[in-house]
C-alpha cells in the first residue's frame, strides 16, 4: 500500500500566463535536470515568467527558465538560463507538434512542481495569445466578481 502526499508541492507558478494567454490544453511533463538545478528548486531560487517551450528535431525544450546556480556546487555548477529537455511520450508530442506548427498556438510553462515520489514536474500549455481588447475583457470580469463577492460578503 503507498501512501501519497497530500501537502502541496509547487515551487513556482506562472501567474502572468493566464492573462497574457488564453489556455487551451495543459499537460504535465518530466524534465532533465542537473544535481545542482535539484538543489536550487528545493530552495525555489527559479523564474519561468519569460520561459516558453519549443520542439526541435522531434523533442520539447524548455527554454529561457532562470535556475539560479546553486552556491555550494562550486565547479560542478550548471548554467542559469541554459535549455532544458521535457519528457513526455511519442504521440503526445506529435499531436501538440501539429497543432502548434498548424495553428499557430505557442507552448508556455503554467508551473514547477515535485510529484508524490519527489520528482520535478513541469505543467506545460497550449495557449493562444490574447488582444488587447479580451486582457481589458478579462480584467472587467475580474473586477466584477470581486464587487459580487464584496456585495455577497457584506449582505451577511
């Protein structure tokens, strides 16, 4: 019988990606990492706000993540902004491949996670860039919802 985490494992989220991007299909994926890239996500030293994924000669890369170099490693230390390779099956990447390369749409990271079993996940993307015109639609839906739930809270 084994027992699962139940505690909340994320050690970063892309909080900016559901406002600049409309999200259409999400998936979890494994990455490549080195020791001492382990060592800085447990210390959450990581951004992914600039970070986007692209598939190269069959693969997916996650490029421009900032994992900031980890102190102790000294000489065996790994380059910041350096391109990671993502993991995920044969289909799953032929089918998001034709959609990106079809469509258009753009691969983004959404967060950086440790599962159950203590290995670093990435929950990557499909998303399609939003206007101007749906970011100012979005941020009127924002505001009315919290102006419900003010009204809601002081109605009790």
């Amino acid at each position: 019988m084994s027992k699962k985490r139940t505690t909340d494992n994320t050690i970063i989220r892309n909080k900016k990606a559901g406002f600049h991007y409309e999200i259409l299909e999400k998936l979890e994926c494994g990455v490549v990492l080195l020791g001492s890239e382990v060592k800085s996500l447990r210390n959450h030293e990581v951004s992914i706000e600039e970070a986007y994924a692209r598939i190269e000669q069959g693969e997916l890369w996650l490029m421009g993540c900032n994992i900031k170099p980890y102190e102790q490693a000294g000489r065996l230390n790994h380059e910041a902004t350096r391109k990671r390779k993502l993991l995920l099956h044969n289909r799953e990447m032929q089918k998001w491949h034709s959609k990106v390369q079809l469509r258009g749409l753009t691969l983004v990271p959404l967060d950086m996670h440790f599962n159950g079993r203590g290995v670093a996940k990435v929950t990557i993307a499909l998303v399609r860039g939003k206007t101007h015109g749906d970011k100012r639609q979005s941020l009127k839906k924002r505001e009315h919802q919290r102006e419900m739930d003010r009204a809601m809270r002081q109605r009790r």
